[in-house]
C-alpha cells in the first residue's frame, strides 16, 4: 500500500537514466526488498528516540532524495520532490534479549521489506536498543534514491547528526 503526503511536491523532476532504469525494473518485478539498500549505525551511550528523531530530521532537510518519491504520468516516470515526509521511527528493545541474534534478525526484517517506489518516503528507519544499551540506527532506502557514494554522504551526515555535529557540516554543493 502506498502512502501519500499531505503537503504538494515542491518540484517536478525526470529521473536520470539509472533511476529510470530501476523504476522500469521496478514495473516488471514490483518492490520486493530486493533494491533496498541499508545503512546501519551504532551508537553507544545515551540515545533518545527523540535525539534520533531529531537527527534523521535533519538529514532528511539536508537531503532532496530523501524526500522524493517516483510516480508516472502515461507510463512516464517523474520525481516528486517534497519539502517534508512523514517519519516513522520503530524503536524495538531488545535489553531483554541473550545476545544479538535478535538485532540481526530485526536488521534483516526491515532491510527485506518491500519499498513501493509511489510511497513517501522511500525509506523505513528503526532503533534497536541492544543489551549493553548502544543503539543501533537502521535507515534502509530504495536504491532508486541511493547509491554508493551517496551511502557514504549519508552516513556522515546521520553520524554527526547523531553526535551534535551536524552544524560543522559543508553545504551540500549537489543533490543526488
């Protein structure tokens, strides 16, 4: 089921060819997980969810694809790119667990759901409270909005939003 946001798209974009390619793909074999792409982040000590809420804000802001969608008008594919997405944050406690089977299990469940490339956002996140109390950070993404140099852009932004220092960060000089 897609979900659809409440605000209007600020802009109305052609896809490049490797997310057109993906999005044709994705009309033959429609989202199974298998275009899902996760970044993973663990962090010890004193992690809120709202401190995490707060950081995955951020880097959505600072992130267009993060807030794009792919729909199509005629068999067409165009980008919906919003000012705001929904996020929703599933935080699962596992202190009660014996040891960290469970946070992998509960990586790979979120990592193999499907992300239908009409919904806002294209990505899932959740927080796993670990035994020892670190917390890990799982945001997985459909590869349409992500690649692997953009992966690495991601997880420097999530880290610093994470440890307060997001406001060292560059402008971005370019969107994905």
């Amino acid at each position: 089921m897609s979900e659809t946001s409440s605000t209007p798209p600020v802009q109305r974009a052609e896809p490049s060819f490797a997310q057109a390619r993906l999005w044709f793909i994705d009309q033959l074999r429609p989202s199974t997980g298998m275009s899902n792409v996760p970044l993973t982040i663990r962090v010890r000590g004193g992690v809120r969810a709202e401190d995490v809420r707060r950081a995955l804000g951020l880097v959505v802001n600072r992130h267009e694809a993060l807030r794009t969608r792919f729909v199509s008008d005629q068999g067409i594919p165009y980008q919906e790119i919003h000012v705001s997405v929904p996020i929703d944050l599933t935080t699962v406690d596992l202190r009660g667990e014996p040891d960290g089977m469970r946070t992998n299990q509960e990586l790979r469940r979120l990592a193999s759901a499907a992300i239908p490339l009409d919904s806002l956002p294209l990505f899932r996140t959740q927080m796993l409270i670990e035994r020892d109390g670190a917390v890990v950070v799982q945001l997985v993404m459909h590869h349409i909005i992500t690649d692997g140099w953009s992966l690495g852009v991601l997880r420097r932004d999530l880290s610093a939003a994470l440890t307060g220092s997001f406001d060292d960060l560059a402008p971005l000089t370019s969107q994905y």
